[in-house]
C-alpha cells in the first residue's frame, strides 16, 4: 500500500509539472516555433479540458475496474504525448500532446483520493489530501527555475525527452507497485445522476469551479508573459519567481490540511482562506507594475491562500455515499480542472484583446491587460465565495 501510494505520487509530482511547465517555456517556444502566449493559452487550456473531461470515465474506472490498471493505463498516453511536444514545429502539436498529457494525468490524484477515502479513516482525508498535493506540488517547483537550468543545458526538447522517459517508468511503476481496495458491493448501482441530484454537494462544486483557477492560471501560464511584458524578466527571473509562488502552494496545501481538524470546521477554513486570495488578486489588479517584490509578494500570496483544492475536496468527500466514492472524487475534480481550463481560454482572449498589435501606437502601459486578468480572477473567485455561503459545513 505504502509503496502504491509514493507510485501515485510521484506520478502526481508530473501532472503538477505539465500543468505548470508552460510559464516558463514560453520565451523559448515564441523563439523556436512562434508560438504566442495566446497559442500557449489555448494550449494550457487544452490540457486542462482534456484532463476535466477524462473525469467522468475516470470516476466510473475506479469504482468498477480499480485505480491500478486505470492510472497505468492513462499514465502512459501522458508519455506519448510528452513525446509529441519535443517533436513539436509549431503550436498545433503543442495543443496535441498538451491533450495526450491531459488525459494521462487525468487518474492520478483521484487513484489517491480513491484509496484514502477506502482504506483510512475519513476523519484523515483532508490531511491525507493535502499531503499528496503538498509532494505533488515540488512539480510545480520543478517546473520553475530548475526547468529554466535544464533548458539551459539540453535544450527544451532535451528537457521534453527526459520528462517523455520518466512518464513512461512512472506508469510502469504504477502498474507493478499499486494494489487494489477491496471493491464494495451494493444492492444499487448508483450514478452520477445521484450525485447530482444532492443539494448540499452543489456549492462545493461551484467553489471547486472558482478557487482553483486563479492559483492554476497565474502560475502556470500568466507569470511568465507577465513578468517578461512588465517587468523585461528573463528566463532565470521568471524561474526564480515561479519558484517563490510554487513554495508558497505547497506550504499553502500542508497549511489547509490540518486546519480543519484544529478550527473544528472545513466552510470557514475555505472562505477565510479564498477571502484572503481575493485580497491578493486585488492588490495586483490596484497595483500591477508595484515596486520592489510587492508583486511577487502578492503572486505567492495568491499561491499560498488559493491552496485549497484538498479541503474542499474533502469537504465534498464527507457528502459521497461509499459506493459513488469514485465517481463523487472525480466529478469534484471536474469542476475545479474544467473551470480551470474554460479560465485559461477566456483569460488568453481577454489577454489577446486588451494588446495592442505591433503596428498600433497605444499609451496604454504594458501592464493593463494583466490588471484586468487579475480583476477577472478577483471576480470568479468573489462569485464562488458568494454561493459557498450557502453550503452545509461537515467535518469527519
């Protein structure tokens, strides 16, 4: 069990890197196959749709065939299309193996989730949860300046390569290392129409939708092209700020998950948590070219405040009936990935709107299209704090 679950892991460590990986390849990939920050928009967007949409086949997997043959299997169409990026001449391929990668990466964390919510106590789930994203995020990490360094010295298609072989023994690993819970019998078959159907998981789900975006959108794709636009970064700049925002999400997921054994509640945990975030979306829309580490300090306060992706998990997993864990898990997880690809497409077209082309002369400071995605992101996640108000808190 223990070894299945450090496979899972280290598997999730790569689906938190290609979620993440974008922001810092973006200056190389404008260089070496033009692709724009609005082609990498889609393209991070992409991986997330595929990602979200693989959840519901996902859910039903686990629940009937288990989490070892589904995350192997799927593991591997993530090193296929690894392959496929360091072929890639133009962004069309790119958006191809971002899917392939998508859907690879689509099990992992939910083959955990899966496997705590069977065989620990339910009073765990939440510090369990955040543990795993805690590890998982050092590819979030690894996706900032040690990417940069390794791009320095083999070249970003050498970079791809070495991840294309990693992918591929991660899976392998999975398949011999990972066993089984016991599946559970029940008299009904259940549905995801039943989940549905249940009233107090639909808050969660629209809090699902608007708190991981933010965090997700801003590291993974938006640090990059905003850093270099505003603030002339260079590749090891961006490494180096990325690096701070990545520490700030893994402290920000081992911070949630005890919390809220210690605070006695998970909804209030939630909300004060993204209240803060807001706070630092704000302070980035009212001030995005400040001075000195100002805007650093803020981008790792979003990180850090927006973790809370396994609380909210959990928070949901305390409503699943035990034979729907599957299905509940991933369709929790649809509406946070969903959303958050829907969010990087949207964010690229605003981005995309608000810059002026090479021939139009505009005063506007190069700043403003990154204010109004920052005031974008304060405003989903405000809406999602609003319905979560109306949902029930429970606790293990």
């Amino acid at each position: 069990m223990r070894v299945g679950i450090a496979a899972l892991v280290l598997a999730y460590v790569l689906s938190q890197f290609y979620r993440a990986f974008l922001a810092v390849l973006s200056p190389v990939l404008a260089a070496d196959i033009g692709a724009t920050a609005e082609n990498l928009a889609s393209a991070s967007g992409l991986w997330f749709l595929a990602f979200a949409l693989m959840q519901i086949p996902v859910g039903e997997a686990l629940d009937r065939i288990g989490p070892r043959l589904t995350t192997a299997g799927l593991l591997a169409m993530g090193g296929i299309g690894a392959a496929v990026f360091a072929m890639a001449t133009g962004p069309g391929a790119i958006n191809v193996a971002m899917v392939l990668i998508g859907m690879g990466c689509a099990p992992v964390l939910m083959a955990a989730y899966y496997i705590f919510a069977r065989s620990f106590s339910p009073a765990v789930f939440g510090t369990l949860a955040g543990v795993v994203i805690g590890i998982g995020s050092l590819g979030n990490i690894a996706a900032s300046l040690p990417l940069s360094l390794a791009v320095e010295a083999i070249g970003w298609r050498g970079a791809m390569w070495t991840l294309c072989i990693v992918t591929f023994v991660t899976a392998a690993a999975i398949w011999l290392l990972v066993r089984d819970p016991e599946r559970v019998i029940h008299t009904s078959k259940g549905s995801l129409l039943d989940l549905l159907r249940m009233p107090a998981l639909w808050p969660i789900l629209i809090m699902m939708a608007a708190c991981y975006a933010p965090a997700a959108g801003l590291r993974g794709l938006w640090a990059g092209p905003y850093l270099t636009d505003v603030f002339q970064a260079d590749a090891e700049r961006i490494g180096f700020v990325t690096l701070i925002m990545g520490l700030a999400m893994v402290a920000g997921n081992f911070a949630y998950g005890p919390l809220d054994r210690i605070l006695g509640s998970r909804k209030w945990l939630v909300f004060g948590g993204n209240a803060l975030a807001v706070a630092c979306l704000l302070g980035l829309y009212a001030h995005p070219g400040g001075p000195g580490i100002m805007p650093v300090v803020l981008l790792a306060g979003v990180g850090f405040f927006g973790a809370s992706f396994p609380m909210v998990m959990a928070h949901g997993r305390a409503f699943l009936p035990p034979h729907l864990i599957g299905r509940g898990v991933t369709l929790i997880n649809l509406f946070g990935i969903g959303a958050a690809g829907i969010m990087q497409i949207l964010t690229g077209r605003l981005h995309h709107a608000l810059t002026p082309s090479a021939t139009v002369i505009n005063s506007a400071p190069p700043s403003t299209p990154y204010a109004a995605l920052f005031a974008f992101y304060a405003a989903l996640l405000t809406a999602g704090l609003v319905v979560y108000l109306l949902s029930k808190d429970r606790t293990d």
